[in-house]
C-alpha cells in the first residue's frame, strides 16, 4: 500500500459511518438513529434513567419506539464528524457531552452543537479534551447554549486568545462555571 493511504481509506469510511440516513431517523426515532451512529462511530451513549454506558452496537437495547432517551454521550477517539451532527438535532434529553481526542472535531462541529435546538434547552455539561482542531472561534460559539452550566477545556493546542475568549464566553453565559486544564 501506498503511504497514506491506509488513513485515506479510515477517513473515508469514517466519513461513509457519518452519512446522515434520514430514512432510519424516521423508521426507529432520533434517539435510536443517533445511538446507532454514535456507537458506529466509537462512541457511548446513556439512557435516561440507566446509570450503564451502552458501548455494544448489537446490545443496543429494543422495545417500543421512543422508549430509550440519550441522556449522555461520550466521545473518545471516536471517529464522529461535522456530517453526522444532523443525528443530534432530534434528541430532546441531553444533558451531557464530552469530547476527547476526537480528530475529526473541529470549530465547525462545536458552531453546529450549539445552534442546535434541543441542545440549547437540555445540555448542562461539556468536556473538550485534547482535540486538536478547536480553536477560540469554535470555543466561542457555544455562547449559544443558554442552559450550560459546566464547560471543561482540556490539551486544547488550538486555543490562542484563552483569557479574551473565556472572558467573551463568561460575559455570554454568567452562570457558566468554566474549569480549564490548558498549557
């Protein structure tokens, strides 16, 4: 193989395990739909009222439509990117994110998650750790996720202006309790 190409290939299937199947949104709900991407992807998702992280893509849980709410979602070394991000606008329960070591993530993404709906009324928690396309702009537009009530930015190269931006965000959300690990 030539070099480089191995990684080609990772980014295009990780790119194929992204595509949005709006199809599937409809057939089995938001919930399930995301909890399937999420898990393809290398992610975890937690149901409300379940203190277990669902890891296992053929232990997703069955039964009646609806009947499972994404309550967490924890992301790390997980291959999730900018076009799989359609899968969270229909979940309503979300209540935590964390994103760490996540190479596809970038200010883009972190635009998107906060002008999505649900996500401005549910998210409560946030973690950024060691991704290291994020940068002030991307931390600076979660301005829009009114109800945040922990960000924790950790190994965050990308971050050049920390004192304006968190000054900024601070200003935009002053019940924010904003806990940095950064250089």
């Amino acid at each position: 193989l030539p070099p480089g190409s191995c990684r080609a290939f990772w980014g295009w299937l990780n790119a194929v395990f992204n595509k949005v199947d709006h199809e599937r949104i409809r057939a089995v709900g938001p919930d399930r739909a995301a909890s399937e991407w999420l898990l393809r992807c290398g992610a975890l998702v937690r149901y409300q009222g379940s203190p277990k992280w669902q890891q296992d893509y053929n232990g997703l849980p069955t039964g009646p439509l609806g009947k499972y709410k994404i309550e967490a979602i924890s992301a790390t070394d997980s291959c999730i990117m900018y076009r799989g991000f359609d899968y969270l606008d229909g979940l309503e329960h979300v209540t935590d994110i964390k994103l760490e070591k996540c190479m596809y993530i970038q200010d883009q993404c972190l635009q998107r998650l906060s002008e999505t709906n649900n996500l401005q009324k549910s998210l409560q928690q946030l973690k950024i750790i060691s991704c290291g396309n994020v940068t002030d702009k991307g931390i600076l537009a979660l301005h829009k996720l009114t109800n945040l009530e922990y960000l924790y930015l950790s190994d965050l190269p990308g971050i050049r202006e920390k004192e304006r931006t968190f000054r900024v965000l601070q200003q935009a959300l002053p019940k924010l309790e904003l806990e940095l690990d950064l250089e």
